[in-house]
C-alpha cells in the first residue's frame, strides 16, 4: 500500500533528515517508527502526504505515485492524527468529527451521520459527546475524537504521530487497546510514529528501528527483539529486551503442563487416595464438559475423606488467561496472585497450566523459532522442567 523507494530529505542547510530508505508497508498493516529524537521519523511519515517534501526518491500510495497528486486531494484521502488530537475548539465534537466529509463535499446530513457513526465506534456517545466542544473533553477523549476524525472518510491509509504522548499512562494505555480493538475491525494501513519502543512492540505488525535518517531494522516486534541486527539496535531496545519479548510472544497450547485433575462429583477420599499416589499436593477441579470450576487442596480432601466431595471443596481459581494471551499477562498474573502457575483457558475449557518453567521455554522458544523460521513447536532443546 504505502512504497518507499531511495527516499532522501535534505534541507538547504545540509541538513540530511532521510537518507536513501526503501521499505514497503503492506495493505491493512500497522507499522510503528521508533527511534531517538531527530532520527527522521516524523519527516519519513510527513512525507507521505507531502507535508513535507522528499528531496530525491519516490513513494508511492496504492500504485500511485504521490508527487504527481494534488496536495491537498492526497491529504484528504489520507487520515491523519496528530498528538492532543488537534481538534478546533470553536466546533463541536459532532463537527469536528465531519471536517474531511464536509470538505470532500458530502451533503451534511450525510456528513453528520458518518461523524456520529465513528464517535459510536470510538467509545463516545454522539447523543451525549456530540455537541460538546473540545474543552469540555478529558485528554483521552479529545484523542478518540481525533481518530474519529481521521477515519470520517474512511480513508485507506492513516497516519498517526505521537498519537497517545500527551495522556497519562493508564489512559495512555486504554487508548492503544481501544485503537488495536478498532484497528482488527477497520483493518487500515497505518503509519504510527513513536519514540516509545514499549508502544512500538505493543501497537505493531512491524516495526522500523531508526539509526539516522536511516532504518536499521526492519521487522516484527518478536524479531527485533529477539535478534536486534546492530548494536545500536540493541541498545535502543534496551537490556530488558527479553522482558519486553513476554508482551508480544503468545502462549500456544504446546507450552502447557497437563497437572492433576479432579471432578466436582467425584468423592474426597478417592480423589485424595489418587493425588496421595501421585504425589501431588492439589489438583485442578473440572466440571462435566472440561470447564475450569477452581482447584482442591489434597490436605482438604484427605480431611473430608468419603463424607464430602471434590465440589464442596473447590477453591477459586483466580490465576488464569485465555489461550493465545502474552506471556507478559501470564506472569502478571503470576505475580499479582503470588501463584506457581496459572491456568491456561479457551473459552471456559481448561486446556493446562502455564508454570515459570514453561513460560520461560516459551520464551526461548519463540527467540529460536524467529530465527530458523519454524514453529515453536518444531524447535526442541533442553527444558529446565526436563531436568
């Protein structure tokens, strides 16, 4: 969708801000650009509606070849959202929301329509946001406004800098979900400038790690990484790079333990005799279709013998998360409910536990298969929980 091919910006001091990139952005793919201040991120992104113009090499947007288009025609196919949304305060939201539409000539009501169809989709209630104006808004909320306006058009491509910089982090990071959630419905081609490698590998497909004027990496978040290309790659990521790796490295069905297992009908005593033979301190509690209902103790089985049942004492289980979740979720949860391990669910269909052991093999898993280009479950290696 989005070509870069031998671009270059310099400027009449000398000044070389791009220098010679080529990379391609594919159709509905959100790519982040991160890099230290100055590196020529925002210029690469300005250059795509010509805000800024290249010195020397071509771009191209669906084929087309954006120096011969129009200016402001090419601006307003194209989305763009900038950080405190940059709305006019003298228009309501419903208003501000209907710019590129009342622009592009669309009959008002038409217009109006679009403008309250994409504040619904954003989160805000046309009925109670819509005659607000900007100053009655929290920050968060001017940003979704923000998106709503760049995507009124239902543009194609969409261009977004520093797009959640001016919100506090707990807003900051509601607003990258809600745009991930939306992006999976509205599947844009997306441009996202970020000096944040956190929100780079949390927000992308891709990621392009800028040196000076130039990409020196250009892949996704699990490879970048896993296996940075330069050193100074790996020192913009950071030490922590593994740490990081947990947010975008999913847990699969193959890195589950299979732990001991009770039913809720089942009598105390058998149940305690079987885990007693096992050696195991506590078991998982199923219901009759395979559905997590919580987890026993053996010492509370062994109590109750055959005057109760493995349902009247189940515990809550409140260490669990979906299949496919982040491994940085998993061990959330792990810490925030000082658990060994949490249980793994699709649906409500207990499918195994996730412990410290194997989400590290995960991990490294993950790293080794980026590498040699195979599935996870194809990369085999000595397991700590083997030992």
């Amino acid at each position: 969708m989005i070509r870069f091919e031998q671009v270059s910006k310099v400027y009449p001091d000398g000044t070389t801000a791009v220098d010679g990139l080529s990379f391609e952005v594919a159709e509905g793919e959100l790519v982040t650009l991160v890099g230290p201040s100055g590196c020529g991120k925002t210029t690469t992104m300005m250059m795509v509606n010509r805000l800024i113009e290249p010195t020397s090499g071509r771009i191209t947007v669906g084929g087309e070849d954006i120096s011969a288009v129009d200016p402001v025609r090419l601006r307003r196919r194209i989305g763009y959202v900038i950080q405190q949304a940059g709305l006019f305060p003298h228009r309501t939201v419903l208003d501000n929301t209907a710019t590129v539409p009342v622009l592009l000539r669309w009959k008002k009501d038409r217009a109006r329509a679009r403008a309250a169809e994409l504040l619904e989709l954003v989160g805000l209630d046309p009925k109670v946001y819509g005659s607000r104006y900007p100053a009655q808004l929290s920050g968060g909320q001017r940003q979704r406004v923000g998106v709503a306006r760049a995507l009124a058009a239902d543009p194609p491509v969409l261009l977004m800098d520093e797009p959640f910089g001016a919100v506090d982090p707990v807003v900051r990071e509601r607003l990258q979900n809600e745009f991930l959630s939306l992006q999976a419905t509205v599947r844009k081609t997306v441009l996202l400038v970020t000096h944040d490698i956190e929100e780079a590998v949390r927000m992308g497909d891709r990621i392009a790690v800028y040196g000076q004027g130039r990409i020196a990496q250009y892949d996704t978040p699990a490879a970048v990484l896993g296996a940075p290309a330069t050193d100074e790659v790996a020192r913009f990521v950071g030490a922590d790079r593994g740490l990081k790796r947990l947010s975008v490295t999913r847990i699969e069905a193959g890195d589950l333990e299979q732990p001991p297992v009770a039913r809720l009908g089942e009598r105390a005593g058998a149940a305690a005799a079987r885990l007693r033979a096992e050696g195991a301190r506590w078991a998982v509690v199923l219901g009759p279709g395979g559905e997590l209902r919580g987890w026993v103790a053996a010492d509370a089985l062994a109590i109750a013998g055959d005057g109760g049942t493995v349902g009247e004492l189940t515990r809550r289980m409140a260490a669990w998360v979906p299949l496919g979740a982040p491994l940085k979720k998993a061990f959330g949860e792990m810490l925030q409910h000082d658990a060994g391990w949490v249980a793994v669910l699709d649906g409500d269909l207990f499918l195994g536990v996730l412990t410290p052991a194997k989400l590290h093999e995960a991990l490294r898993r993950s790293v080794d298969a980026e590498a040699k280009g195979v599935a996870r479950k194809d990369v085999d290696f000595d397991s700590v929980s083997d030992a």
